[in-house]
C-alpha cells in the first residue's frame, strides 16, 4: 500500500505529476468542473491511451478509425466505473478488458456493426462475438488468482511481466518509491503463485486432484522432474494438466501467462506490440537474466500425452495415494522395536548373549518381554534393505535439514530412537524429529511436534512387522529410498513392499562417539524437557 507521503520515484509515468497516483487522479474526477476533470481525463489518457489504443488494433484487426472510437468508449466505460468505486490503482488491465468488451458488444450488435464494418473481420470483432468465451480453458487459474490479488500487486505484475516496463513506471502510477514497490512486486508473485495453487485446489474435481496438488507445485518451482504417477496422472486429468502449464510460467514466462489469463483474445499479439519487449537490450531481458528465474517451461502436449519439465534438481518427491489401487496391508504400531543383533528384522529377538540387552549408557541389562521385543526405546541405526546403507542427516543436524542413504558409521548423525508415540528422533539433536509432510514429501528433519499438535501425525510413524515405517498422516505410504545409492533422497511415497521400503536396525557402534559411550562427547540436549534423552 502506498506510505503517506511517499518520496518521489526518480521516473514519472508518462502523463502527469509522479506524485498522482492513478487512483488520486481518478478520485478527482468526482465532484468536479467540467474543466477540471478534462485536465485530469487528459492525464490519464497520456498515460495509458497508447496500449489500449494497440489493444483496439488487435480486436478489430483493423487500425481505421474505428480503433480510436473503440478506445475512447473503453476510457468513458473504464473511468464512470472507478467514479462509481470500482478500484482505479490496476487502471491498464482493466481497460484492456473493457476494450475487449467493447468490440465484441458492438459486433454483436447488428446496428452497429452495419454502420462500422471493421466490427465484421472474421480475425477481429466477428470472431470474437461467436467465440463462448475469450479467456482459454488451461488459463482459469491464473485468472482468478490474478483477480484476486490486491490492485496494487496487479498493476506491479501487470506493467514490469506483460508490459515489460521498468520499475518506475508503476511504481509512479501508484505513487510509491521504487524500493518499496520492488519489494510488493516479489510479494506479488508469491501471492500470485499460492493463487494458483488454491485455485488448482479448489477447484479440483476428484479427490485425487486435490491430493496431487502439492506434488505439482514443489517440483515444478524447484525445476525438478516430476514422479511418473504424478505423469500419469496428469495425462489422464486436463484439470490438473492445465493446472502443472500454468504453474510452470510463473518462474519464466509470467507476462505470456498473466496476458493470456486476463486478455485472452490477442494476447500474444498484444505483447509482441509491447516496445519494452521489442527493443533491443530491453529491461526485461536483462532483468531476467540478471534474476535467475528462467525455468523450463512445460509445454502443452497432445491430448493424453504429458511432457515434464527438464529434470535440473536431484530431488525426487513422493507419488500420490490416487495412483495406487493395491489394499492396504494391516499396520501394527510396536512400541520399542529396535534390535541390537547386527542387522536383524524388527520383529527379531533383541537379547544378547545370555538373555538380556544393554541399554545404551546403562550398566544393567533390560530384560526382554516374553514376546522378545525390548520394553524401553533403543537407539540404533537404521539400514535400508535395498541399499545396505544406514539413513544420515545430511550436513549438520538443524531444522530444515534433509535425510539420505550413506555407508554406515558411528555417527551421531545415524542414531535414531523410535518412540513410544512413534516418533523418530534424532541422537544428534534429540528435539529434532523426522518429518515426512514439511517439504512435500521429501523426509526432513522437524522439531518433535507434541500430541495434539497440528504437526503431529507428520513426525509420528507406524512400523510394521516387515520394517517398514509408515507416516500415520497417511499410511498407505512408506519411507524409501528412491534410488539404492548413497546420497540418493528419502522420502515417503506408495507403499509397494518393496526392500527399498523396508528398514532394518543396527546396534549402536561400540565405539568412540557412539551412543555406548556415556558422557563422551555427548550431542546437547535441547532446553525442553529433553535433557538426559535418549
């Protein structure tokens, strides 16, 4: 929102004073002289009457006179409605609107267009007044999230993406300084991109739908490859096919986007007559670059078909419970399972040589209960079936940290303590648990969210009598490796029974910084209760 007294950008907009916002030149339309509101009319039209006039050109695929009358109308229409209270700070797209509007009423219009027969070019007004509707079907998203943004954020997104203008320009239009309209201008993209998102949600018409949302949005921001079940499924639903098209012209490609959702009739057109997108050396080209944002895009395939992006990142994430018809097998949560016999299954015996197990720093063993399980939580590692290798924190044990398959050692790092509640703690930072939903899927370390907390289903898991663990959010997935090597990602996805779903326990290495040696060089506790744990 504009401060009270804004200083100056150092670029007015065309037309006026840089410190009269549009929406200041607008409110003093009300109320006034004939004389005075001809000045503020004139103001208004210098600013923006080039770009509508264009836009005109484009509907009626016509520059005869006929464009100049169409844009004076859309100008009347445009500013008796923001008079009235309709928001004037995203003036531009709104009159490009009411330019489209206008040409296709007046071609519809038989009166009409029978006295300006430029309304009746089958490429231009024709067309458009028997065209059932003029935004694109795979562009419903980004229309709604756009329309949903603040004005402001519009005519930011609006004037630097489709106009390819430099920062200023809107910035003066809404009589901000360039520092802070930048930084609503990076707001605005985000809360563009979440608008989509919700939308995609929102209106998902199965269940499935709403379930693979996420797995959209990640590894398309992140320029990752998406799963094959998540392909598969997409080539099955336009739904969410649009939805995965749209998303990934948010990081590259956003004005085409934003043009297209909101303009639809010429809007490629409309951008190619842009000078910011025509001139060479153009701010926009180098502000791309100078970014980073540049992504590749995902084309839209022929029907049934799905192309996904480039894979550009090691991250693979979790498939979806759509996908999957095998019945879920019985889960059984078994409280203090971990073994100490070198690798053996969960369900094995855990007693040492001569019936009992040593708990990690005590002197006296723990004898097992009758079933032969341990009957307190026992630190150990965790080995995946299929890779042979025990599950590590990657780099230093903190929140936010991801997890990955590396040959086994006595790390701190690889000691876990599955819990009575079922969570997985880590003996590097015992207030740290491991979270299968934080990062879509892809397992992180998270803090150790108490019952009955929003979080807790995401660091609590289930274990089965197979070794698999099964994230109580949804239990028809398992944690996996999703390759058999070493720093390969750990995530949740489908349950299939699979050895790269199964894990195994080691005992704690007797060795120097294991967990077997008390009190030595011991990770710290956090300051919540946890102290002396494991």
């Amino acid at each position: 929102m504009p401060t009270p007294h804004p200083p100056r950008p150092p670029y007015p907009p065309p037309g006026g004073d840089p410190g009269e916002s549009d929406e200041s030149l607008v409110a003093r339309l009300k109320g006034r002289s004939e004389d005075e509101s001809a000045r503020t009319v004139a103001l208004l039209m210098a600013r923006h009457w080039q770009a509508a006039h264009d836009y005109a050109v484009i509907c009626l695929a016509s520059s005869e006179p006929v464009a100049a009358m169409v844009t004076a109308a859309a100008f009347r229409r445009a500013l008796d409605r923001s008079a009235l209270g309709a928001p004037s700070s995203a003036l531009r797209p709104r009159l490009l609107v009411t330019v489209r509007d206008t040409v296709r009423e007046w071609a519809a219009d038989d009166r009409t267009s029978g006295v300006l027969p430029p309304l009746q070019k089958p490429a231009g007004g024709r067309g458009m007044r028997t065209a059932k509707s003029l935004t694109p079907e795979n562009r419903t998203l980004a229309q709604r999230s756009f329309q949903s943004l603040p004005s402001a954020a519009r005519c930011l997104l609006w004037h630097t993406e489709v106009e390819a203008e430099a920062i200023s320009v809107p910035a003066g239009l809404l009589a901000m300084d360039t520092d802070t309209a930048s930084a609503v201008l990076e707001q605005a993209r985000e809360k563009f991109r979440e608008g989509c998102v919700r939308a995609h949600r929102e209106l998902a018409p199965t269940k499935d739908c709403r379930f693979y949302n996420r797995l959209l949005d990640v590894p398309i921001r992140r320029g990752g490859a998406l799963l094959p079940d998540v392909r598969e499924h997409l080539a099955e639903c336009r739904h969410c096919r649009f939805a995965a098209e749209q998303l990934s012209h948010v990081e590259s490609g956003l004005g085409t986007l934003l043009a297209e959702a909101v303009l639809g009739w010429g809007a490629r057109r409309y951008l190619d007559s842009r000078p910011g997108r025509t001139a060479p050396g153009s701010r926009r080209a180098r502000g791309a670059a100078r970014r980073g944002r540049h992504r590749t895009l995902l084309r839209m395939p022929a029907p049934g078909r799905w192309t996904p992006p480039v894979p550009r990142s090691p991250r693979t994430l979790l498939s979806g419970v759509g996908a999957v018809s095998a019945v879920v097998l019985t889960t059984v949560l078994i409280a203090n399972m971990w073994s100490y016999d070198g690798g053996a299954g969960p369900a094995a015996s855990t007693s040492a040589p001569g019936g009992g197990a040593t708990a990690p720093g005590a002197a006296s063993p723990v004898p097992p209960d009758p079933a032969g399980l341990p009957t307190a939580p026992r630190q150990a590692r965790l080995r995946n079936a299929a890779a042979d290798l025990c599950l590590d924190v990657r780099g230093r044990a903190e929140e936010g940290a991801g997890v990955r398959p590396a040959a086994c050692s006595p790390a701190w790092t690889q000691q876990w303590t599955f819990e009575e509640d079922g969570l997985l703690r880590s003996a590097a930072d015992p207030g740290l648990c491991l979270d299968s939903r934080a990062d879509a899927g892809v397992v992180i370390l998270g803090t150790c969210a108490e019952r009955g907390d929003r979080r807790a289903d995401d660091v609590r898991y289930d274990l089965t009598v197979r070794g698999e663990l099964l994230p109580r959010w949804e239990k028809q997935l398992a944690l996996a490796v999703t390759t058999p090597d070493a720093n390969a990602d750990v995530v949740v996805k489908v349950r299939d029974g699979s050895d790269a779903q199964r894990w195994r326990t080691d005992p704690a290495p007797v060795a120097e910084g294991s967990l077997s040696i008390a009190d030595k060089d011991a990770p710290p506790a956090r300051a919540s209760g946890l102290s002396g744990r494991p």
